[in-house]
C-alpha cells in the first residue's frame, strides 16, 4: 500500500478529530448562551456586524491559505518535494500581505463602520476598539496561516486536536469572564479573544519549529514558487472576494431590512449550522492531505475513492445530529439558550441543512485544488452566487418575512452547488455517474430510512432532556445499521468487517 495513502493514519485521525469535535462543539454551543446572556442580542449584533466589516477586507486569507494548503501538502506527497521553499516563502509574502491588510482595514474599514452600518449609540465607541482589535486578531491568524498548513499537511491531527481545544476552552473562559464586569462588556470580550488568538498563534510556531524541518524559517522569497502559488491564490481570492460580498453582503443586507435583532439570530443560526458541519469537518481535514498526497503520486483509483468515500461519509456524520436536531429544534434551542429568539427555530433549521451540501462537496473541491486548474470553477459560481444579494434585499425590503428571506438563501446555496459539481466533473477524474452511484442514492437512502426512523422514536419519547438523550443513542444505534446495510459498498462493508476483526484480534491479544 502506498505511503500517501494509510488506513490506519486515516482511521486515527478521524477519530481524534471526532473526539476534538464532541469536547468543542458543546463548549462552544454552551459559550454561545453565555455571551447571549452576558452581552444581550444587541451587543451581540454588534460584534457580529463589526467581525463581518473585518471579514469584507480579508479576501486575500481564503486565498493563500488555500493555495498554501495545497503547496505544502502536494510537494510532501512529491518524492523529491521542497516543502520548506514552499513554507518560507509563503511566510515572507504573508508578512508583506498583512501588512497591506492592516493598511486596508484601517481606512476602508473604518469608513464603513461609521459611515455604512446600523448601529445603536450606545454601542458605537465600543465598537471601534471592538474593530481594532477585531483587525488584530485577523492579522495574528493570517500570519498562523503556513503554520496550520504544515500541521495538516503532516497529518498531525493529534496536535491539531489538542491546540484547537485549548483554544475553545479559553473561548469560553473568555465568555464567562465577561459575567465578571458590569461595564463595557463587549470591549472586554473582545479584548479577551484577541489575547486567545495571539496564545495560539505562539503555540502553533512552536510546535512546527520543534517537529518539522520545514518550519526552519530563512528570509528570501523563491519567485518561481510564489508565482505558481500567486496564480492559485488571485483565482481563489477572487473566488474568495466573490463568497465574503455574498456572505456578508445577507449580514449587512439583514440589518439594513430587519435591524441587529435578526443579525443575531442569523449568527447564531450560523454557529449552529457550523456546530454540526464540524462533524463532518472530523473526516475532510483528515482524508484531504491524502486526496492531494494520491493525486501528487499518480494513484489516481485511490483517489477517487478517498474522494467518493469521504463526501459519502461526511453526509453520514451530518446524519448522526442533523435528523435528531429537526425533529428536535426548539427543544435543542431552548435548552441551549434558555430563550428563544424570534425566528431562530426556522433559520436554524434552513441553515443546517444547508451544511449537507457542504459536507457532501468538501471532498470534491479539494479533488478540484489537487489539479491546480481551479479558475472556471472557483469564478463562475461565486459571479453567479452574487445574484443571491439582489433575491435577499427585493425579499427583505418588500417581503417583510425573515422566513422568506432564509428561504431565498437555501436555493441560491443549492444552485450553487449543482454549477460547481458541474465544473468539477469536467476537470476531475470523477463522473455524474459516479456521484450519482457512489454518493447521491446511498445517502438519499439512508436519509429517508433514518427521518422515518427518528420520527417514529421521537413520537414514542417524552419531550424532555432525558428523552433527547434517549433518542440520540438510539437514532445513533439505527442509524449505523442503516448505513451498513443500505448505505455502504460490498467493498466498504468488507473493509470495515477487516478494521473490526483487526481490532478485536489486537484487544485480546
């Protein structure tokens, strides 16, 4: 079996990131409610509008951490790769990169924070040191960028996982402190989170210069690698340029129509939504180094079959909370937040199913960034993805039903998608045919035996905590049954069969 691609690297890493996964997401479901509680929906409001403004000027980070990502990680998979040129030189320009960032930020920035957006009085001297240190935070992870990649690159999850919960648990010592003062409280989160980025950026470096020779930083720029890099980097700014006016246009175009009430709970609706993309997250950050690594080396079947695999097993982790979680919303969110926002039920719902598509895609597009001819399929549906900002406002302003709004959202995000798997066949090695066979019907099998499922265990359960529980294990039970019978190859069914007894054979030895 070659290197680039191991089961048993792949199995751990999932796991770990499993486990990071469970530990991080009720810590950061549970932080939600306590800045909600200790700030207000107001405040709240505010830091998301102020993180959104930062946002808007940060086009160029999805870009190059994309770009590094796949740099890294392709010469690694190479025989006679340079890594190191790739990272030091990436860092370098990075540092010229924040530079002009920093420039942006400051002038741009600030213009519309108190020129464009909608925010209360009371608020507005808070939220310039809200903004300045919002800008400090992003530049801090902007330079973490080589760092992270090498780290994924070496598929060192074990670090990855650790690093990332000691930042989810300062995050929520973070919002608890802010209980401990009775004046500026949105000041002192934000001045609390930016010492937390600050924290983790160091531990990042230190790790990376203590394990990877590649982190062994030298000044001086390789020209002919930072343009291949620069290439790939102009395609997915533009493309990343395109996602952040899409994006943070709903957020802006949300406050302008419904006010910061509904901005708060459609960032809630959003960490929600990325709550449980995390689950499938686990699986992309651990099979996409050896997408790209197989790739690099030529073993184009393995692949293929990390590819149609992951986007299939990404869903099934989706599964695991998303099925429970809608015959469950307002139980969830009321037992998460103590009160429930106006709307929040049906743009939480809306969004997390959104996070089906994402998770089911993943695989695809970094099978796409593996080729490095990225331009008509990063472009075309992010131009197209604009549309959505118009649908928004026309529904907002003269609809007057956030519902409508959410729902304009959801099939913009799924005509999206069916364009970039449109592109991705026609640059991949992957079919319509496959994904319809390998990934589509399995999971529209699964899902509609699971919903059925659940919903006749929902409607047989108390509708308490106990209850939530009980429901959990055993659509989690059901759920695996289903998967392994109806939702997985003769193949993978095998594999797994192999993975059990090896296993076993090693516990009772």
């Amino acid at each position: 079996m070659p290197d680039n691609f191991n089961k048993n690297r792949l199995l751990k890493n999932s796991l770990l990131l499993y486990v990071r996964m469970l530990f991080t997401m009720w810590i950061n479901l549970y932080a939600t409610r306590l800045v909600l509680q200790n700030l207000g929906v107001e405040d709240m409001g505010v830091y998301g509008v102020v993180g959104s403004i930062v946002s808007l000027f940060t086009v160029f980070t999805s870009g190059i951490t994309s770009a590094v990502q796949r740099f890294i990680t392709f010469e690694l998979g190479l025989k006679n790769g340079q890594p190191n040129k790739v990272f030091c030189s990436s860092l370098n320009v990075i540092f010229i990169l924040s530079v002009l960032m920093l420039f942006l930020l400051e002038v741009g920035g600030l213009w519309m924070l108190f020129h464009k957006v909608n925010i209360p009085e009371t608020s507005r001297a808070a939220s310039f040191w809200v903004f300045q240190l919002s800008v400090l935070t992003c530049i801090v992870n902007t330079i973490s960028i080589p760092y992270n990649a090498l780290i994924i690159a070496h598929e060192k999850m074990d670090a990855f996982a650790i690093i990332s919960i000691v930042q989810v648990i300062l995050n929520f010592v973070a919002a608890y402190c802010i209980s401990l003062f009775a004046n500026n409280r949105l000041l002192i989160y934000a001045v609390l989170l930016a010492s937390v980025s600050i924290l983790i950026r160091l531990l990042y470096q230190m790790y990376c210069h203590r394990k990877f020779s590649e982190a062994h930083y030298h000044l001086g720029i390789d020209w002919p690698t930072i343009k291949q890099i620069g290439k790939f980097t102009g395609v997915s700014t533009a493309s990343g340029g395109l996602q952040v006016i899409a994006s943070q246009g709903i957020v802006f175009i949300i406050n302008l129509t419904f006010g910061v009430a509904i901005n708060a709970v459609y960032t809630i609706a959003l960490q929600l939504k990325n709550s449980i993309l995390s689950f499938a997250q686990n699986v992309q950050r651990a099979i996409a180094p050896q997408i790209t690594k197989t790739y690099a080396n030529g073993e184009i079947e393995v692949h293929k079959k990390l590819v149609y695999g992951g986007s299939k097993l990404e869903v099934y982790f989706i599964y695991l909370i998303m099925i429970p979680f809608l015959f469950r919303t307002e139980y969830i969110i009321r037992l998460w937040l103590g009160e429930i926002p106006d709307y929040l039920v049906i743009f939480a719902q809306y969004l997390v199913f959104t996070s089906l598509m994402y998770a089911a895609f993943e695989p695809i597009r970094i099978a796409v960034f593996a080729t490095n001819n990225i331009s008509k399929f990063m472009i075309i549906p992010d131009s197209i993805n604009i549309l959505t900002l118009p649908l928004c406002f026309l529904g907002g302003k003269y609809g007057q039903n956030p519902t409508l709004f959410i729902q304009i959202v959801l099939l913009c995000e799924i005509l999206i998608c069916l364009i970039r798997i449109y592109y991705a066949i026609k640059i991949t090695f992957i079919t319509i045919k496959d994904i319809l066979k390998e990934i589509l019907f399995p999971c529209v099998k699964v899902a509609i035996l699971s919903a059925f499922a659940c919903f006749w265990i929902s409607s047989l359960i108390s509708q308490d905590f106990i209850g939530l529980i009980i429901l959990l294990i055993i659509n989690s039970i059901l759920l695996c049954i289903i998967i392994y019978f109806v939702g997985l190859s003769h193949k993978e069914k095998l594999q797994i069969r192999n993975i059990i007894i090896k296993l076993w054979k090693k516990y009772q030895n």
